[in-house]
C-alpha cells in the first residue's frame, strides 16, 4: 500500500535549559571509542500505538497538546542527554570521529496521514510506506550539519499515532538508545525529571556519556603478554599491535581471527571515507534484499530450550541461544554454502557488567564487543541443535574483562574500521530484552514497531512479537533469490538428536 504523508512542520529542538552547570557540560566534545566510529550509520525504528489506547483520538486540540507536550519533554530530556542534540565531526588532529555538543538540535517533524493503521495489516512487517514515517537524513555531506538524531511523529487518520526514530550509532548502541527514548517517553506521561528514581521504574537513569574507561582500555602495557581465548578453544598469545596494522592483523582477537578465515570480498575502509561506506547502508534496492519480518511462538522455542539442556550437557539454555542458533543454520542452509566453505556467527554481548571497573548501566555510548562463532557450513548444518548452542554459549564466556580492552584496542589502534560484507558472516542483535514497554508517552503502550533498512546486509534482529506478547519476531535482510528457502528452512524444525 501507499501512504500519503503531509509534513505539518520541520524544526530543531534544542536543549531546555538555564541552569549555567548544565551549559558548562553541554560545551564539551565527546571524544568517541573504536567502538563508537565502527558504524556512524543511523538506524531508523518505527513504533506505532493504535488508537484505542490514545485518549486525545480524532480530537485535533487534544492531539496538539499531547504532541506540544512530547516536545516539551523532548527539550527537557535533553539537558541530561546532551550529545544528542550535537553534531559529528572530524578531529583535525587525529582525523578521527568526535562529538561536538554545539546544541544545534534534534530534528523533529509532525506529520499526519489519511490513512488508519488497521490497513498497515500486521505492524512489525516492514512495507515500503514506512520510509516516509521518518525522515532520512542524506548519507553524504558534510557531517558537522547533519542531526545525530531524527523524530517524526505521524497522526494516522483513525486516530493512531506512529513515531519514527532514528539515531547514529555513533552516538549511542541500542540499550542507550532505548534508555533515552524511555526517559523521553517517561517526562512526556508524567511529566517528571529524568532524575527522579522511583522504585517501578529502573530505567530513569542520570546518563554517563563519557568514553573514558573505554578509552583507557587502549593504553597498552608494551611489556605484557597476553591470551585471549578464539571461538574453537585455541589459546592465542597477543601480537604487537601498532596505529599503522591492519585489523584483520589482530589475530589475539577471536571476532577479528574468525572473519580472517572467511574469503574477504572487500576490504576495509578507514574513518576517513565512512560517507562512502555510510551511503550503502540502509539501501535495500542497491543490496538486492528483501526484508522478512518472521515469527516463531514461545512454545516452540520452549521446547527447543528443553531438549538442549535435557541431555545433561548444557546446564541452561536462552531464548537468545536457541533462536539465534536456528536462525544461523536455516540462513546458512538456505544461502547453499559450500559444504567446506568457513562461516561466522556473531552477536553483540553487553561489556556494561563484564569491564572493569564497570561502565554501569548508564553508559551511553557503544558497549556491545562482538562474540564470535566459526565453523565449517558441512558441521553446522548436520549437527544437532544443541551443540550449535554449546558453540554460542562457549562464545559469550570468552567476553571477558581482558578480551574487552584487547578488542577494543584493537579497534583504536587499527588503520582500518569498517569490516567487509560477506555471504558467510552472520550477525544478530539481540533486542529481546529492550524495554519497549517503558515507551509510553502518555497515549498507551507500543502496539508494534518495526525496523528500517539493515546497517549490514548479515543484520538478523530478534525482538519481543508486541502484537502477539509472548512470541517472538526475527527481522532479517536476505537476498531475494533466497527468501522462498529461507522461509522453508527457518519452518522447519526436524534437527538431528
């Protein structure tokens, strides 16, 4: 279907302020970590609430002052989420990405449509309308004018509301996005400081933006030698490593070692020309993918978790293991790898807990390390679910304290950052546990929400089914000549005992 969507104003929000503290801090710039300027791409979400839950429903007076209130909150919000309302630009001394908190804003747009939701059929399925209930920002130009972050919120018809959201991933990584849309959501219903700590809601946090500790993990003790645990057991000592080598040189690092031993198809770019590799991002037509948007039930995955752990060999077994572990062998099984050929998965895994000293759960800048998993595409489609689970889990215990700052330095001593695409590389991210619930911004909970373009062609996201609470969604881009065997293999659960 089409949407025709009339743009009812354009502005930039700025922080809401006079307090000279505060004035002090916003004028700072935030220098980034390795993990930060690894992808500056924006990712763009879509979340709608349906008009039953919305009390200012077709009443136009109404429906301005809840917009006008989502605003105002917007301005409060970012006094303590200042970088936001920032822009990117380039050190000249380092020629490496940096925040400037200049306050030159947040984009935000008011919309309204002729259409009603009900006729969007299931929500979280991406559709092609959807692009315009949010604003793309231009992949190229020059970076110190575009917004780090965008909103647009559409009126539907019926009464419905939908908010597009897109933010760099410069700026924050999906657990502090979330927690500022949630200390949004959280001043636009109650109309509280963000500061404010009541005992049901967890999530108003006073955010930490600093890189410091990450930062600090790059000094290196020239004299140490260290080991750093690869996905298959192996023990590795730690090479030299130096500002001119190469990242795939880095083999102490099993995320690196692992995409070294898959055929390279490209080559990695460095910060300097991050527009070029940002223009391919989020291009649908131009990587020949369809987006799918599947759903799994609960049970199924229930029983998935039973029968892997029923054996006695694995002592417990996640929604995450399990999902993520069928997802990589219905995608690699579908895609027809050669049987010898070298596949990888990876997944993000929170260093907020496992650094230390900790980046506390108001860190908001990039703390996900990639875990990494390879094997050969003949072992993992022939072997039972359960020990592709084994691998995925042995995956996550090598994110420790140590790897974390050897990753990390690895990515800031590099002279390269950005990693090749590839058929063989698989990679999901892990939205199960974000806190959707908490984004009420006085008109009802989120009915459904679904993502944009995928920053990496590999890009598998697991989320919670908001339409169908209790089951489960996996968003997946995949190529258009694969999806009917996708479809199949991702149905299909007969694996071997």
């Amino acid at each position: 279907m089409d949407l025709n969507v009339f743009i009812k104003e354009t502005i930039s929000l700025k922080p809401l302020c006079d307090d000279e503290v505060h004035e002090s801090k916003r004028s700072q710039t935030i220098e980034l970590s390795g993990l930060d300027r690894i992808s500056p791409a924006i990712l763009y979400t879509i979340f709608f609430y349906r008009p039953n839950q919305i009390s200012c429903t077709t009443e136009t007076n109404d429906y301005a002052l809840a917009i006008e209130r989502a605003k105002r909150a917007l301005q409060r919000v970012l006094v303590s989420w200042f970088p936001a309302a920032g822009r990117l630009r380039t050190n000249p001394g380092t020629g490496k990405l940096e925040i400037d908190c200049n306050e030159k804003g947040v984009a935000v747009i008011t919309a309204e449509t002729c259409s009603k939701l009900e006729e969007l059929g299931k929500l979280h399925e991406y559709k092609a309308c959807y692009e315009k209930l949010v604003r793309q920002l231009p992949d190229i130009g020059n970076i110190s004018d575009s917004p780090l972050v965008v909103v647009q919120i559409t009126k539907f018809s019926c009464g419905g509301i939908s908010i597009g959201f897109g933010g760099s991933h410069a700026l924050f990584d999906g657990f502090g996005a979330f927690n500022f849309l949630a200390s949004w959501a959280h001043m636009s219903r109650s109309g509280k400081d963000s500061k404010t700590n009541d005992d049901h809601d967890q999530l108003m946090i006073i955010p930490n933006h600093s890189r410091e500790k990450l930062l600090s993990a790059t000094i290196s003790n020239a004299a140490a030698t260290t080991t750093s645990g690869s996905s298959d057991g192996n023990n590795i000592s730690s090479p030299k490593s130096t500002a001119s080598s190469s990242i795939f040189e880095q083999d102490h690092i099993a995320a690196i070692q692992d995409l070294y031993g898959i055929p390279v198809q490209a080559v990695a770019s460095d910060d300097g020309s991050w527009e070029s590799e940002l223009a391919k991002f989020g291009r649908i037509e131009s990587q020949g993918l369809q987006l799918l948007t599947l759903c799994m039930n609960k049970e199924t995955v229930e029983t998935w978790k039973g029968f892997a752990v029923q054996s006695g060999e694995l002592s417990k077994c996640s929604t995450f293991d399990a999902l993520s572990a069928h997802v990589w062998k219905a995608r690699v099984k579908a895609l027809a790898l050669e049987p010898n050929a070298n596949i990888c998965l990876q997944f993000p895994v929170d260093s907020r807990s496992r650094l230390q000293p900790p980046l506390g759960r108001n860190f908001t800048g990039n703390a996900f390390i990639l875990a990494s998993v390879s094997c050969s595409a003949k072992d993992l489609i022939e072997e039972p679910l359960r020990d592709t689970i084994r691998r995925i889990q042995a995956a996550k215990d090598t994110i420790t304290d140590e790897y974390i700052k050897l990753y990390v330095k690895a990515l800031e001593c590099s002279s390269d950052k950005f990693f090749p695409s590839m058929r063989e590389l698989t990679i999901v991210s892990d939205w199960l546990k974000f806190p959707f619930d908490a984004l009420d911004f006085g008109w009802g909970k989120v009915s459904g929400a679904s993502l944009l373009g995928t920053p990496v062609p590999e890009a598998v996201f697991l989320m919670p089914n908001l339409e169908e609470p209790g089951n489960f969604l996996v968003r997946i881009g995949i190529g258009e000549q694969h999806v009917s065997d996708f479809i199949s293999t991702f149905t299909t659960f007969d694996y071997p005992a």
